[in-house]
C-alpha cells in the first residue's frame, strides 16, 4: 500500500476529465487507507476541486492563476514543482495527455528521479508502484519500477476504473500561490489552432468506425462516415492515412494517436500494424473488415469479413440501418 | 548555428508480430534473424528536420549522435548520406542496459563535450520501448527548454519556433536557443540519401568517445544508477478467436454481420 499519492489533475472546459476521475480511482484503490492528493493547475479550476473529492481525493492542491490558463512547460513545471513539495506523496500519477507526456519527464528529472509513461496497469509491491506499459509497438509489454523518489507514472486514458462518485465524501481544499518567476519561462505559445470535433469525440464513443490505407483515397472514406452516422459513431483512421493527409491527425488511433477502447470497434481497410492496435486493442469487441485473409487485424477481432471494402460497406450500411431500424 | 541529431540504433520491428519473441528469462527481445538495425523512425525524422534547416541556412552543422554497440556507426552512416556533417559515436560497455535518466546523462554530457552546439534534435520516442522521455532529460540536465513533439521546426534569429502535434490540433510555440526539440511523423517523410551522397558518407569523420571520454564513470552508469528498472517483459496473450462471415456474395456477408452484430446486442 502505498502512503499517499499525488493525482495531477486536468480540467477540459469547467469539468474535471475522465483521465483524472480514473487516476483518482486507481489511487484510491492503491493506497488503502493512505491519503488521495489531487492537484488542479490552471486558471479557473477551483470549482472542480469537489467533483475530485467526489470522485475519492481526500485533499485538493490548486493552483489558480490566469498566467496558468494555457499549458506552458515552465510555467506548469514550476508550479508542479510547489504542488510536488506541498503534497510530498511518494508516488506522482500524471494522465498520458498533452500535458502528462510532456510535464512528467520534465518533473522527473527535475527531481533526480525516474518516470513510467504510458501505463495501462499499475499495482504497488510494498512501497514501490509497478507500472505496467505497451511497448515495442504494441508487441510487447514491460513491467517498470522507479527506485528514485517520488515515484512518477503517467496513465493512459481509458485503463483504469473510475471510482464511483460520491457526491458526500468530504475533503481538504487548499489553495498555494503559483508566484510565477516569469524570468525563468524560456518558452512562449504563440498560437493555439484547435481541432473541432464534429459530432461524437473519439475518446468517449461508445462505437468507433476506422479507416485505413487500404482505402486507396481520402474520397472513400465516404463509406467510413456513412457507416460511423448509421451507428452513432466517432470516426478514426490510421496513422498512415494521416501520414498522407487523407484524414485530419485527430482522428488518428494508434501509439502516437488516440487511445480508444469502445464496446465496438470496426477497422475497414486497415492491416493492423502493431502501432495502430496500441491504440485500439482495449476495445471490447473489434470487427475487421479486410481482403487480405492474413492481415494481422484479424488476430485482435471477434467478428470479420475477407473481402474488399468497396463490395461490402454499401451492403453493410444498408443492413445496421435495418436492423437498428428493426 | 550546430545541430546535433540524436539517433538511436534498433533492430527493425517492422515485422510480422508472429516473428515477435521475448526471452523471458532475460527479460530481453530476441531479435528475429535477418532483420536488419536500423534508425529508430522517429530519429529519421529528426534528421530530415535538421536537414531542412540546413537547406534554408547552409552554414549549419548538423552531427550525428548515437549511443550504442560499434554497429551503430551504420545508422550514422545513413544519417550523413542524408547530408549531415560529422558523427559521434559513444560506445562503450558500460553504455549498455542505461536506464533514461543514465541515457540522458551520457547524451547530455557528449553534447555540452561538443560545444557551441545551439539545437539537439530528437525523434517524440524510441520505437522499442516507446518511452518518450530522453529529449526532455537532455534539455533538463542542459537546463534549456525543450520544444516536445514537433511536425514544423523553424529557426530565425536565435529563436526556436515549433509547431506542435497536440491530441485534439496543433499549437505554436517558441523559445530561445539553445534548446532542445524532438519531432514527430508528422512532419514528413525523411529523404532519401542518393548513391554519390552515401559515398560521400564514407568519408565523412566519426568521432568515438567511451565513459571515460565523457567523465563518467560506474558511479552514474551502474546498475545501482538506475532510477528505473524493468522487472518483466512478456508478449501479451490475446485468446480472441475471429469468427469470420460466410456468404456466397459481399451482400450476403454484409447482412451477416449486420445480424451478429445485432445479436450480440453490439448495434
């Protein structure tokens, strides 16, 4: 069991995000009796402290400051490192976000220790946290454990439990002063160009429709859309698709993409290279559909079709219609 | 302006994942035979971004740098018949089994060795493990900042500006030199060294240095040195059997599907 852990929290517009809800659940579960500290940095995060006692901290570090409104290394590394030294748990857990892939190194070497990214298991034995991670592209996976202190993990989305909510826990709030030194930010963010979602965001779909090089063009992946709005669907796509700008690079699954585990999961014209199964092998049920009887897709799926994806998708829209319809 | 490039020497995993195995006891891959080393992907890349500097401002110096056995001097090799200037090699046998922040340490230490070095170019992560940590521990243990995940890298007037890769869009951001950047497929293919360049690359200069060269010793590279430790690695079993639809037309497939779909209360 581990004493306590520190949950580095992320707040996505006014809501506290499902990757902090799971880290506050796997803390919970790994520190028994210990104390669950959860940081909230940014500006305008306070009001989510209580969701994250809801959700099992015990206290609450913010940091509230207008000059942390948009992610900046320096700025968040310093006031991480307040947050590192106010809590003092001996076990950091980042989210494996925008923020997490590039704050947890940082903060790690910063403190002369060591860091686990991209875990999808963690465990403690004794006081040491086991982190378990995917790689060699999926193909393999590593058990880790820091020796330095504090222990710092970053988590993949989507891995781990939520903790269920509890709206009558109670807990500490406490706020610390971010002071930034503004002479130590190195760094500068010019500008920041979202990516709109339209409809169904891909992380959270319940139902995900994936396209992949096998396609042949950016113009077929009508077939994909049709598809993915029949079934309510969020809409994904290979790397190599994005390599070739067919689709936008939001909407790639993979290592280096998205990380999705939806109940349904189907995989058009995509040959299931082992990066891309890293980001959709924690889906509950896979269809592939593919021509080639060999590709490597077919090893992860439940249900498949051999057969080339411009014969059967028309039919196959046709047919969810019906029966959804039926 | 002097760019170094680092690049990480691996066998080439772009191979069937049935060839895929683990010895279990030692806790290491067991190369398939045949496979060639190769440059870690993301590492190309980072040549391609230097280089693409190098065309906008000639004058640039871009080394090589890469840790591992004697053969790595092939990656290098690769690198330089894509136009980069010189090598450095750092082989040695307590290089072997570093865990990051060790791995962080050499590097950064080679690269303060080198001097007047104004960018450090890495790939976002090594395509074994995937770790993703090393540019940020050179740019810590070199207290620059480090510019992470790039797909546009640009340099004017001693500021570093990136363009970088973000999960849901992309977001510019800048920071005086020296600085560290790593990139990410994103920002395109690597080209392609032509024949008259790899001969070139023959007799371009490679530097080697061992621990010593670099002042290190036992002490930082041991295994009681280590921040991080692997206690296991294994090759995830999957016991999903695909159960593959039958039809005497794609129509017919297609309803099939359809039905199993509905059944398993899947749609």
């Amino acid at each position: 069991m581990a004493s306590s852990i520190l949950v580095v929290g992320e707040v996505e517009e006014g809501r506290l995000a499902t990757i902090t809800a799971e880290m506050l659940g796997a803390a919970r579960r790994l520190s028994g009796d210990g104390t669950v500290t959860c940081a909230l940095i940014g500006s305008g995060v306070e009001a989510s402290g209580q969701a994250a006692i809801a959700l099992g901290a015990d206290e609450v570090i913010v940091v509230d400051d207008a000059a942390l409104a948009e992610y900046n290394t320096d700025t968040y590394l310093q006031a991480m490192l307040k947050v590192a030294e106010q809590a003092s748990a001996p076990i950091i857990l980042f989210g494996q976000t925008d923020m997490g892939r590039d704050l947890a190194p940082r903060l790690a070497f910063r403190l002369d220790t060591g860091v686990i990214m991209d875990t999808i298991e963690l465990a403690m034995d004794g006081d040491r946290l086991q982190g378990t991670r995917p790689c060699y592209g999926g193909n393999a996976r590593a058990i880790n454990v820091v020796r330095g202190d504090p222990q710092i993990a970053t988590v993949r989305a989507k891995s781990q439990d939520l903790a269920a909510e509890d709206s009558s826990r109670q807990g500490t709030v406490t706020k610390i002063d971010a002071a930034i030194d503004q002479s130590a930010v190195r760094v500068k963010v010019i500008e920041r160009s979202g990516v709109s979602a339209e409809g169904v965001r891909l992380e959270d779909a319940d139902v995900v429709v994936s396209g992949g090089r096998g396609l042949g063009g950016p113009e077929n992946f009508d077939v994909i859309e049709d598809l993915a709005s029949a079934l309510g669907a969020a809409v994904g796509a290979s790397r190599a698709v994005c390599d070739l700008e067919w689709r936008p690079v939001s909407e790639q699954v993979g290592l280096t993409g998205k990380v999705v585990s939806p109940t349904l999961y189907i995989a058009v014209a995509i040959s299931g290279a082992s990066q891309h199964m890293a980001g959709c092998s924690g889906s509950k049920n896979i269809v592939a559909i593919n021509k080639d009887a060999d590709a490597n897709i077919f090893k992860a799926a439940r249900f498949g079709i051999v057969e080339d994806f411009a014969k059967v998708m028309t039919p196959l829209i046709e047919a969810v219609k019906q029966e959804k319809g039926g | 302006m002097h760019i170094v490039v680092c690049v990480k020497q691996v066998p080439d995993w772009d191979i069937p994942p049935s060839s895929f195995k683990i010895d279990e006891a030692l806790n290491q891959v067991v190369p398939p035979p045949g496979v060639a080393a190769v440059p870690s992907q993301f590492d190309t890349i980072g040549v391609e971004a230097a280089m693409r500097l190098k065309d906008e401002a000639p004058d640039t110096k871009v080394t090589i740098m890469s840790m591992g056995a004697e053969s790595a001097r092939d990656v290098i090799k690769h690198s330089l018949a894509m136009g980069a200037d010189e090598g450095v090699l750092l082989t040695d046998a307590l290089f072997e089994n570093l865990d990051w922040y060790q791995i962080s340490l050499v590097l950064s230490t080679a690269i303060k060795k080198l001097e007047g070095v104004d960018l450090v170019v890495c790939g976002r992560q090594a395509v074994d493990w995937d770790m993703g940590v090393a540019g940020s521990g050179i740019a810590e243990m070199l207290d620059w900042p480090a510019l992470t995940i790039g797909k546009q890298v640009k340099v004017s007037d001693g500021t570093l500006s990136v363009e970088r890769v973000l999960m849901d869009g992309f977001e510019t951001v800048e920071a005086p030199l020296p600085a560290v950047v790593t990139v990410s497929n994103e920002l395109g293919e690597p080209r392609y060294p032509k024949l008259q360049q790899i001969m070139q690359a023959a007799k371009k200069q490679v530097t080697i240095w061992a621990a010593a060269d670099l002042g290190l010793d036992d002490s930082q590279l041991g295994a009681g040195a280590r921040k991080l430790t692997l206690e296991k690695l294994y090759v995830p079993v999957s016991n999903v059997e695909c159960e593959f639809m039958e039809g005497d037309t794609p129509e017919e497939m297609a309803q099939n599907l359809a039905k199993k779909l509905a059944e398993a209360k899947l749609i």
